[in-house]
C-alpha cells in the first residue's frame, strides 16, 4: 500500500464532507454495477466518519446487487435536511433525475466525483478523473485521502464497481494501478471471487427471456450491429428495471462489429441508448452530442423516440464516426 499513491480529491471537496453531518450520496438514472458500488461505498465510507449518509437513485438499485451492504437502505426520494450533495458517476445533472431536481431548491453544495470524460463539471466543487476505470475506484481513492481505513464492506462495495464497468478487468482502461486496487481491496476482505461469480456470471430468467426476444432483432451493417428492445417486450418478460443483462457487450464481440448498441423503449415514449466499442473505436462523440455520456468505448444517451425514427437518427451517426475514424486509422480490426 506504501506504493500505491492515491489520487488526491480536491481539497474544497474534502472540506465540504468533513464539515457537514447528512449528506445525500445522488447516483445516476437506470444505475449498473459502478453506480450502485460507488453509492454504497462511499455510503460506507461516511459512516466510518461518523457521517449520515443517504443513497439516493431514482431508479431502484438492479437487484443482482443485493448483498452490497447498505443496498436495502437506499432511496428514490430525498426527506429531510441535507448539509451536502455528492453525486457519484454521472456526467451531468440531468443523470441525477428527480433526486437531484427535488433537493435543488435548497441550494445545496455539491461535490461532483465522476470519471466520465463527457462530464460536463456541474458541481460546486468537480472531481473528474478520466483515467480512473470506474468512479469506484475515486472511492477508493478518497478514503485513502481521508485516512478512512478500507472496511470490508467499504472494499466490498467498490471491488463490485470496479469489477461490472470493467467487465471483469477486461476493458481497455485497465491499468497496472487498478489491479493493485483490486488486490488491495483483496487484501481489506472483498471476496474477489464472490462477487465475479455474482455480477458477472449469472442472469436471471426475465433476461434471458429478453434475449431471446431481441436476438432475433439483430441487424449489423457497416461495421455497427445493434438490437431493439420494445416496451411491451420488457413487460411479458418481466425485466421492467433492470439492464439488458450484458447484451450490447454481447453484440459488440460479434466478428465484424466494431460497434454494438442496444435501444430501449422506455415508458416514459423515450428511448435509453447503450453503446459499446471495440479498441480504437470512440463512440463517446456520438453520446455527448445527443445529450449522453460516458467512454470512449462505452456510453450511452436517452433521447425522444419513437424508436424507430430513435433508432435510424443514431445508427446514422455512429456510421458516420465510424467511417471517418476508419479513413483516419488503417490499423483498426473489429
């Protein structure tokens, strides 16, 4: 641990989490695995600072994470007073939904840690770190600044994080500093294979049945493969709050695809857009120009449908990105 130095977080942000008392801990709409680590942990990691957290999502937390401590103490809608706002992976405040919109009134400060190259910096006091694999590892990184030692649900709770965005340490942002992350989380009691085997490895019936569904769907042209998925599908399928299981990454790994994306049709008449790359490829352009964010490799956007004008209006721009990163780089292979 002597040699692994941490990132250091703004200093105004570690003053606005040590003088105040309750604070509201405000992760992104329709959260994954990153989402739901980083919240947690860092719920975690107030409480060992004698602090009152609360976690707040719009979205309930996807229920394969369960077991994370602190998941059943969760919230959709924010009560009583609040000294601070910490919102923990999302690149903008529409991300944040209705949490976000119900405490805004009251002119809160807000401490942004996120590690969204798309981030648009909305906060009082912004930690954006590009290079970090996930905005649990900025946890990590935080309680190693404010000498909180790593409990193991603290440990537990970021390894989680970190394991879903990166696939399993399989993304292209994995570097020698997050495996000894990972290791050092290891070595504080997170059970590495535990929660691999928990997030990673398995899917419940709903999704499979979603699969099902959406396989038949598939389309690939020009280097770009994607897949609908209708309301009335996630309704007799019974997936109404939950991601599509690892399905875009599962497009993405197709020969021949050098970008994957699924399209959602959401009950609120919008569409939810996820987007993965292979190595080489940046689809975060794409994302940020209609109102998203994320990677380079993986991102995503909710914009208005219907799905199928949604659907034309995107693979039209992911064809054009494609293409002239294709003419700019003769080395790119799907």
């Amino acid at each position: 641990m002597k040699t692994l130095e941490p990132r250091i977080p703004p200093a105004k942000g570690i003053e606005l989490i040590r003088n105040a008392q309750r604070i509201a801990i405000i992760t992104h709409i329709s959260p994954d695995g990153d989402a739901a680590g980083s919240a947690l942990g860092l719920s975690a990691l107030l409480w060992e600072l004698n602090k009152e957290p609360v976690v707040l999502c719009q979205d309930p937390l996807p229920a394969p994470f369960h077991f994370l401590p602190g998941f059943h103490a969760a919230r959709q809608k924010a009560t009583g007073p609040f000294d601070l706002i910490i919102s923990v992976d999302a690149s903008d405040p529409e991300r944040l939904g209705k949490p976000l919109q119900d405490l805004a009134p009251k002119q809160l400060p807000l401490f942004v840690i996120d590690h969204h190259i798309t981030n648009v910096h909305f906060g009082t006091v912004d930690w954006v770190e590009p290079t970090a694999s996930s905005a649990a590892e900025l946890i990590f990184d935080l309680a190693l600044a404010m000498q909180v030692s790593l409990t193991v649900d603290i440990a537990t709770c970021i390894l989680t994080g970190m394991l879903t965005d990166t696939r399993g340490l399989r993304t292209s942002n994995v570097t020698g500093r997050t495996l000894c992350v990972v290791a050092a989380l290891t070595n504080a009691g997170a059970p590495f294979s535990e929660i691999t085997e928990r997030v990673l490895n398995h899917y419940t019936l709903p999704q499979v049945r979603l699969w099902a569904e959406a396989l038949p769907r598939v389309q690939i042209k020009n280097g770009v493969i994607w897949t609908t998925v209708t309301r009335s599908m996630r309704e007799h399928t019974g997936l109404k709050n939950q991601h599509d299981g690892g399905l875009v990454s599962f497009l993405t790994a197709v020969n021949k695809a050098y970008i994957g994306v699924v399209f959602t049709e959401t009950a609120e008449g919008k569409v939810e857009i996820s987007m993965r790359s292979v190595p080489g490829v940046n689809i975060a352009n794409v994302a940020f120009a209609l109102g998203g964010g994320g990677h380079p490799q993986a991102a995503g956007c909710t914009i208005v449908g219907p799905l199928e004008s949604a659907t034309e209006k995107v693979i039209a721009a992911l064809h054009e990105t494609l293409q002239q990163q294709l003419a700019a780089n003769s080395e790119l292979r799907p």
